[in-house]
C-alpha cells in the first residue's frame, strides 16, 4: 500500500497567497484613503485587512491633533464609503468598513508616531535583555528616533537602543 505523500509547503503557500491578498487589498485602497483623509484634515495611521468573526474588514487607523472622536469616525467612514465602493480593492468580496482611532497603547508605527510623543512617557520592549540584563521594558521620556535607535530619556540620562533590538514602543499608560 502506497501512502500519500504530505506536502509540508501547503500552509506556506496558504499564507504566502493570504498575505499577498491582504497587500493587494491595502495597496490598492490605500490611495484613495490617504486622499479623502487629507481632504478632510486627518492623518492616516495605519489600513489593516483582516477577518474578525468570520467576516473580511477594512479598518482605517486616523487621528488628529484634536484626538478622534465617534464623530470623527462616522465622519472618516461615510466620506470613505462612495470611493472604495467605485474603486472595489477587494474584487466585489464583501467587507465590513471600520475607521478607528489607533488606541491609547497602540505600538508606533510611523515616524510621526515617534515625533507626536516627543517629549512623553514611553515604554520601550526589546527582543532580548541587553548588557548582561534582565530587563527587557523600559519605561522613560522619548528624546528621538532615527534611522539608527530609540533615544529615551531614563533617571536623567539619554539611553540608546538600536532599532533591531527594539520590538515595539508605545506611550507609557500609568493606571
């Protein structure tokens, strides 16, 4: 008897043709999206395309210098709404539109993330603990970001990390 033989690339070859449908999707929308939000004097965040209980969504990430409000939200969707109907990203599939603001502890994304919160507490999650450490969180004042690291401000002294060791940053959130 000749068993069948498993093809271990199956599930890659899934979620390879996943993500590009998902790219696809945001590259195509993400144009028309970024102009009806300059128009209406918002910044766009972030556009993610993902299945949330067993439904496809749009959600449209935006915030202002006001902070983002329901209305904001309600506002940003029914401009959205005519311009992503006639552009058709998904190829007629059906979608749930969302407009969002990022949340309070969202991770940055953007390097105007960064120079919004200049100034404010961050937390700062590294892949590994550094120099012998076991810290892996820290907590301090955003001084800057480049190309090269995330400088905070911690105690009273500037302290580096580099961008490869730096998993995420995001405001500080005291409760």
């Amino acid at each position: 008897m000749v068993l069948p033989a498993l093809n271990c690339c199956d599930g890659i070859i899934a979620y390879i043709t996943r993500e590009a449908v998902i790219n696809n999707v945001i590259e195509k929308a993400m144009p028309v999206i970024k102009e009806v939000l300059d128009t209406l004097g918002y910044e766009l965040v972030d556009v993610e395309y993902k299945t949330l209980y067993g439904d496809k969504h749009l959600i449209v990430y935006i915030a202002s210098e006001h902070g983002v409000s329901l209305d904001d939200c309600e506002k940003v969707s029914n401009a959205l709404d005519a311009p992503l109907d006639a552009l058709d990203p998904t190829g007629d599939a059906p979608y749930c539109l969302d407009v969002s603001s990022p949340g309070l502890d969202r991770p940055f994304k953007t390097q105007r993330d960064f120079e919004r919160n200049y100034g404010t507490a961050v937390e700062v999650k590294l892949y590994a603990p550094l120099d012998g450490s076991r810290d892996k969180l820290f907590v301090g004042k955003l001084v800057s970001r480049d190309d090269s690291g995330v400088t905070l401000e911690i105690d009273g002294q500037n302290k580096v990390f580099d961008n490869s060791a730096v998993a995420l940053v995001r405001p500080y959130v005291e409760f």
